[in-house]
C-alpha cells in the first residue's frame, strides 16, 4: 500500500504547470470522445475529431511520462521504497 501511495504522490503535483496541462488534454479527450459518441458526426468531421482526440490522448501520455521522471524522488526520500525494502527480511 505504501507503494500505491507515493506513486499518486509523484503523480499529484498540482503546482507544477506540467500537470495542469496533462489533465486539461485529458478532459480535452474525453470531450471529443464523448462528442464523437453523442453526436455521431459523418466524414471529415468524424476523422478529424477522432485524429484530435487521438493526439490529446498520446500528449497526454507522453506529458504525464515526463511528469513521471521529473518528479522523481531523490533516493533519500523517506516515503520512497527501493528494492531492499520490498525483501521479506
């Protein structure tokens, strides 16, 4: 459970502007998705929702991968757990 926690602690850095953007393209994505699903538009349109939703979504990714590493911790880091700790001793 320990693990589970400071992995959303990486995760959850609200003031870093890099994790602003990562959730507004990801409610940018589900927005298009939902339009494409409710509306159901026909051609261009369609492709073009799609294409753009598409991208938002492997921004998103790529952005909360760079999160990721940027916020990693520093190995003396209290709630950080190596590999030694995860042994049954």
């Amino acid at each position: 459970m320990a693990f589970q926690v400071s992995t959303l602690r990486r995760l959850w850095q609200p003031r870093w502007p890099l994790f602003w953007l990562v959730i507004t393209l990801n409610l940018m994505s589900s927005a298009m998705t939902s339009t494409l699903l409710v509306m159901q538009p026909t051609g261009a349109m369609r492709g073009l929702l799609t294409l753009f939703a598409l991208l938002n979504t492997f921004a998103g990714w790529w952005l909360l991968a760079r999160l990721w590493r940027e916020t990693a911790p520093s190995p003396g880091e209290p709630h950080v757990q190596g590999a030694a700790d995860h042994q049954d001793r």
